[in-house]
C-alpha cells in the first residue's frame, strides 16, 4: 500500500507522506502543505485533525478500545493504584515494588501547601464554584515556586514541579471542600496512601483519628484511574496549547482546569446529575425528557451522552455502571436517580435519534451517582474529574516539551472586510 497521499490543485501534483502509528492507525503529514501549495487545512474542532504523535494513550472509538501505555484500561482499574498508574503514565512503564515505593514516598514528602493560601478563602464568596477556586489555586502555586517559570531548568527540577503539583493537587482540592462546609481544614498524614490521605482530609474531622472506609477508598481509586489520561481531548490540548508557548505547569494545567469545566467536557458529570434530578422531581418521564433532547429548537440535550471519539460506547462508562450497582449496595445507599439513568440510558440506546447518531453513555453518565453516594457534593464532581486527569495532563505536557513541538498557533481562512480606508467619526453615518 502507498504510504504517500496525492493532492493535485491548481493542475499540479503534490505529494504527503502518509504517517502510520504503532496501532496502524494512519495521517497525512502536512507539514509542507502551505509551503508546497499555499493551502492550509480547515476543520473546526479539529475533528480529523491529530495535532501530534503520542506514546501515552491509545484509544478506538469505533470498538472501545482505551489502554494506557498499552495496558487495557479494564486490567488498570481493576489491579493498580492510582499512583501506579500515574508513574506508568508519566514515565511509559509499570513501576517494580522499588520504584513505586520511591515515587509514593516523593509524593507524600510534597503535600502540604503553604499557609498563605489558606488566605484565599477569605477573598471567595461563600459559593463560589469549587472550580473557579481550583483553577486559580493551581496557577497561584506558580508564584510560590517562581523556579517553576524557567522552561530551561534541569530535568531534576521539571521532575520536582510535577511531583508538587500531583502531591498538592488532593490537599488544596480537600482545602475547597473543608471551606465550603464551613470545617477546618485536615492536613496530610505520611502514614495515608494518596487516596486515602485525600479522602481522609476531606472527609476526616480534626476532632478525630483517621479513618477511611476501604469500600470508598476503592471506589475512588477505580474513578481515579478511569479518569486518568484520554489522548488529545479538549482540556488535555489546551494544557499543551498554553505549554506550548513555554509557560509554566501550573499555569498550564490551570488553563486545562478551565477547559475542562464546561459541561460538553468533564462539567457534564455535574450536569448529569442536575438532569437526573429535574427528570424525578418532574415526575420521572424520561420520554418527555429525550423528546426535549431531540427538538433541534430546544437548547437542551441529554447529558453524559455521547462522544466526540466514541462511536460504540465508552469503556471507561461500561466500568463505571457496574461500580455504582456495587458501591450503592455495599454502602447501603438507594439512590432514585441511579433508576432514572438506567431508565434514560435504556430508552435512549433503543432510540432511532440516539442510535443513528451513535450516542452512547459515556464517562460522565453514572460517576457522578458514585460521588453522590460517597458524599461530594454536585460542584465538587468536576474536581474530581481534574483530580484523576492531573496525571495524564502532566504527561502529555512532559511529551509534548521532550518533543520540542513548536508553539501551537492554527491558522484560518479569513471571511471579513477586505482592506477598506478609514472614516473619521464626524463622517460616519
Ligand atoms: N443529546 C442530544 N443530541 C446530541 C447529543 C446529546 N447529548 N450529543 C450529540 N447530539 C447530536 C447533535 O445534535 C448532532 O446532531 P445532528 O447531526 O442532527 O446535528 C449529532 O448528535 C452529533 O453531535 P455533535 O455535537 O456534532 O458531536 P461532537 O463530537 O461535536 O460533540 C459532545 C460531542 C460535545 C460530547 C456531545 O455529544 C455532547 O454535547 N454531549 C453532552 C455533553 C457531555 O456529556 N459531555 C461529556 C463528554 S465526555 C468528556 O468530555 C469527559
């Protein structure tokens, strides 16, 4: 088979090569095509468009196919760590008992954060959404390790400013909860594996020893790991996109928090519950509510629903819906609305809108009726998310400066005004 494509325009042939990754998945390299041709590409949402080549994830919409690193995400989540999987991610490899004891011990050295942001809370107002708060924190953390904005600095520093921001990332979301319920803070304790130190100061009491429920802490784990890398989605490209320009991690990921806030992104797993919510105190019609889904001339749509990449379902959401049935049952929670999901995710996959279109549940669907049970409430869902993200940001960040890709910067096709001279404002009609 060719491993080049022809283009021919204006009369004269030209030639791409054809770029095939490991999973034979295949792209026309374009990267001569303006110089070659004057052209460029158009594809608003980049919808075909790969902006890089990528070791760390590897994904199949049309089958359901997500691996990180090369492992199936089914075999991740039911046997690792989230701090396993975090190595894996950021260094390409499984960590042996050796290593895994050194980056957990790197990780637990680095949580505290420093006094004076605590004084940001002060500034807040009482409900102020808790990713508002998080994104801000996140880009503050910069001015407190100012080394951090040299894009020069040694490797052993860069590795440094990854671990503060993995290890300090679970406390300031925990600072966010404890603000928001009006308690005092809990600080870290060595003694905690990373998700049981998380769970114990947001949900522990200074009042008390720590104690964690291993059903909650499994659970999270699992949700963690399921969150933990999705190739070049949305929040991740813009990580990249600011990283690109040289800026600092923290101000990076910052801005992947603010992507991923919006509800066609990872705010969906607020929005679904929000959804399921409105569907029961309506009465519980979930015909009602996927006819309002499918009125082109209403704004609404069903939440947790579809993909931009799935096109078959979403693995990670298949996981999930058998961990909210378990994790209900064994914390004795009868959630209504975990009926109503099923209900809607019932109606919708027998639905010609839904089918014809490829709609399927995805990763937002049910996590958020797990989080619920456990006892974060609904703002707190898309932090979450952010907080099992972290590691794949970080990763895709390091790759993406280990491959010295140039500053992202697309092009356009401009539709304005051409060149017209300029009225004085007394001449203006
Ligand atoms: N409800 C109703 N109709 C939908 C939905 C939905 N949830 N999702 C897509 N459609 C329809 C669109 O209206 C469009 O219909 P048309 O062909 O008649 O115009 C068609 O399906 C294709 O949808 P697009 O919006 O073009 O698909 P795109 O890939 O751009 O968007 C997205 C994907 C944003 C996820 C979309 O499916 C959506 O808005 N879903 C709801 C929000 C959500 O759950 N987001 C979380 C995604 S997972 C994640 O980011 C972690």
């Amino acid at each position: 088979m060719s491993d080049t494509i022809k283009l021919i325009y204006n009369g004269e042939e030209h030639e791409f090569p054809v770029v095939t990754g490991s999973q034979n998945e295949k792209g026309i390299d374009i990267k001569k095509l303006r110089g070659t041709t004057g052209l460029v590409t158009l594809d608003p949402g980049f919808k075909n468009t790969g902006s890089t080549t990528s070791g760390i994830t590897f994904l199949n919409g049309e089958q359901g196919v997500l691996r990180y690193r090369g492992y199936p995400i089914e075999q991740l989540a039911e046997n690792a760590s989230f701090t396993e999987v975090s190595y894996l991610l950021l260094y390409g490899e499984l960590p042996n008992k050796e290593q895994l004891a050194d980056f957990d011990r790197d990780l637990t050295m680095h949580t505290l954060v420093h006094e004076d942001i605590r004084n940001f809370f002060l500034a807040y107002p009482s409900k102020s959404h808790p990713m508002g708060q998080l994104l801000s924190i996140v880009s503050s953390l910069s001015t407190f390790y100012p080394e951090s904005l040299d894009p020069n600095r040694s490797n052993e520093a860069r590795q440094l400013t990854m671990i503060r921001l993995l290890s300090k990332f679970p406390t300031i979301v925990s600072w966010i909860h404890k603000k928001s319920v009006g308690h005092p803070i809990v600080y870290p304790k060595n003694n905690l594996d990373y998700v049981s130190n998380f769970l114990n100061m947001t949900f522990g009491q200074v009042t008390d020893d720590a104690e964690v429920d291993p059903v909650i802490a499994s659970a999270i784990n699992k949700l963690l790991i399921l969150h933990g890398d999705h190739e070049q989605n949305c929040s991740t490209s813009t990580v990249k996109i600011v990283g690109s320009s040289h800026a600092n991690l923290y101000a990076s990921v910052s801005a992947g928090i603010a992507a991923l806030w919006g509800p066609l992104h990872g705010g969906a797993n607020q929005a679904v519950l929000e959804m399921l919510e409105n569907i029961k105190n309506d009465g519980g019609n979930v015909d009602k509510w996927l006819d309002k889904a499918k009125d082109k001339n209403d704004p609404f749509r069903l939440m947790g629903f579809g993909h931009r990449v799935y096109k078959n379902f979403d693995p990670r959401a298949t996981i999930i819906k058998k961990s909210a049935d378990e994790v209900l049952e064994k914390l004795g929670v009868n959630d209504p609305v975990l009926e109503i999901a099923k209900k809607l995710e019932m109606a919708a996959l027998n639905d010609d809108y839904f089918k014809s279109r490829k709609l399927f549940p995805n990763v937002d669907f049910y996590s958020g009726i797990i989080y619920r049970a456990i006892g974060f409430p609904v703002e707190m869902f898309t932090v979450l998310f952010a907080l099992g993200r972290l590691p794949g940001w970080i990763a895709q960040w390091k790759e993406m400066r280990d491959l010295k890709t140039p500053i992202g910067r697309p092009r356009q096709i401009y539709t304005g005004e051409t060149e017209r001279q300029f009225v004085p404002l007394a001449q203006r009609k």
